[in-house]
C-alpha cells in the first residue's frame, strides 16, 4: 500500500494534520473510531466518500510513522 497515493496533508485543511485525500477525515479521527470499537464496515457505512483504500491507507501512514519513530515505555503506576 503506498500511502502517499491516499493521504495529504494541507495547512488550510484540518491545522495540517494528515486527511484521506477528497475528505476532511483525519487519519488521527480514523484511529479514535477503531479505538472505540468500529468495525471497517460502519466506518465506511457511516462515511460514504471514504474509500476502502483511504481507510488502508491511513493505517499504512500511521503504521510507516510509528515506526519511524523512537518510543519510550510508560512509567509504572
């Protein structure tokens, strides 16, 4: 998946945060409703505009930007 096909980032558009390409739907919004428990299927149901390839795509740049990154563990509690 290359990402770079789907997703934009545009100063005027959403602060600059990354968005799927045609939308307003950052990939940062995408991720909240997977982590609250919505399947692909009432994504894509609930957001017409938004391609099975947008939605791809934005996991594909979330996960190239994890990785590119150096990451600390969580302090103990």
């Amino acid at each position: 998946m290359n990402w770079h096909d789907h997703i934009a980032t545009d100063p005027g558009v959403l602060a600059g945060k990354p968005v799927v390409k045609g939308t307003r739907l950052s990939v940062e919004f995408l991720l909240g409703l997977f982590a609250a428990g919505w399947t692909e299927r009432q994504v894509l149901e609930n957001y017409p505009h938004l391609t099975p390839e947008g939605l791809q795509a934005a996991f594909a740049y979330a996960q190239e930007r994890i990785s590119d990154d150096t990451w600390l563990a969580p302090k103990a509690a």
